[in-house]
C-alpha cells in the first residue's frame, strides 16, 4: 500500500520568514495530494491540493509543488503570520473515477510562527 | 448545524462497556469516513461508506463496529475496548464520484479507556 514520508516533524519560523514542508510517497499510481491544516483543538481543513497533471499550485501565501519523478511534493507558506501556526499534514490517494476515498497521512508537522 | 457534527465530544469508558460514537454530516455527501487520530502518529483511516456500503476496513479489531444506516449518519459501536484505543475519533464526509475531491472532518470525539 502507499507510504507517506512526511518532514520536518516541528518548524519553527520568525513571522514573515517563509516556511516549507516535504512529503514522499510511494505509490507511483497516486495522482492526488491534498494538504489540511489542523489548528489546535480544531478539526483538519483542506488548504490546497493537486493532481498529477499539475507542477504546481498557488493560492496566496500558499503553493503547493508536485516532483512526480522523484515522488515527492512540498507545501510553501510565505510571509508567514502568527495564525499559520497550526500541524499540517500531508497525504496522497489513487483517485479514480472521482473518488480518492483511500487518503494516506503523513505524520504531520506542528509549525511554530514566532511574532 | 451546518457541515459534519459529532457527538459526544469527549468519552470515558472503562474497557467492559459498550458506547457509540454519532456522526452527522449536512452536506448532501454520498461517501462517509472514520479516522482514528493518535499522539505522533498519522491519521489512520479505520472505514469507508460510500453510498451507505462499506468500501473499505482498514484492519480494525472487531471490537470497533461501524454503522452507516443512511447518508447522513454514522457510527462507531464500541465495545471491550483496550487502553490503547484511547486517542481522538474523526468522522468526515465527502461528495465521491464527481469533481469535488475534499473530505470535511467532523470536531472529533475524544475518547479515553480506563
């Protein structure tokens, strides 16, 4: 089945620094990795996502970016703020036929935002 | 209530009771999930119902039951449970077979087995 490698465990970052997050996985049939960030206390949310087809991905402060060949994809906040503060996690699925009910986690990464 | 819901929030049962966990979801979904969330580890996704059959059971121990009675609910009938078991139970939702890829969490219910 697929595995999710998912680094640094723990960031720390100055506000306005940018921070970055690396997964690996290793199903090379996944075509889907979505990130959610999970606030203290909160439930996880979907922040940004993307397929296969696509190297990258912004929405703001945030882009997400997709090596196929080495099976790898990263999360990039910049200008970081106090409230970024939050475990983000990473995962990947097989979708097919638009469902990618199979999510595989990464262990999550709690980043610090110091004002 | 708007999105997935959950109840209770937080559960202490002792390893010889029987409890179920609730979950809700408003969002018109056809596809519904338990994960279970431990300290240090990733989220781990225990079942799948999609269109109210069970599509998926990711090698949970007997003692967790899932019930799925129509699209909107789900539960999780717990019985026997050990203390490792202890940890935040996730429910989530979402729209499979169209172009809306995103699953919705629930608040979780946090439960300890004394």
């Amino acid at each position: 089945g697929e595995n999710v490698e998912q680094h640094p465990s723990t960031l720390s970052v100055q506000e306005g620094d940018s921070a970055v997050i690396k997964c690996t996985y290793s199903d090379s049939a996944s075509n889907y990795f979505p990130w959610y960030k999970q606030e203290l206390g909160k439930r996880p949310q979907l922040i940004i996502d993307i397929r296969s087809n696509v190297g990258e991905k912004k929405d703001q402060r945030i882009a997400v970016t997709l090596n196929k060949t080495a099976k790898h994809f990263s999360l990039h906040i910049t200008e970081t703020q106090p409230e970024d503060s939050a475990v983000y996690f990473c995962a990947a699925s097989m979708n097919s036929g638009g469902s990618n009910y199979k999510l595989t986690f990464g262990k999550g990464t709690l980043l610090t935002v110091n004002p | 209530e708007t999105g997935v819901t959950q109840t209770p929030r937080h559960l202490v049962m002792g390893m010889t009771n029987k409890k179920s966990l609730k979950c809700e979801q408003h969002l018109g979904h056809n596809a519904m999930y338990w994960y279970k969330q431990s300290a240090k580890k990733p989220l781990e996704l225990m079942f799948v119902y999609s269109l109210e059959e069970r599509v998926e059971n990711n090698s949970v121990p007997s003692r967790f039951s899932p019930e799925c009675p129509n699209s909107s609910h789900l539960f999780l009938h717990l019985h026997t449970l050990q203390p490792e078991d202890s940890a935040l139970y996730l429910c989530a939702s979402s729209q499979e077979g169209g172009q809306g890829y995103e699953q919705y969490f629930g608040p979780g219910t946090r439960l300890t087995v004394t």
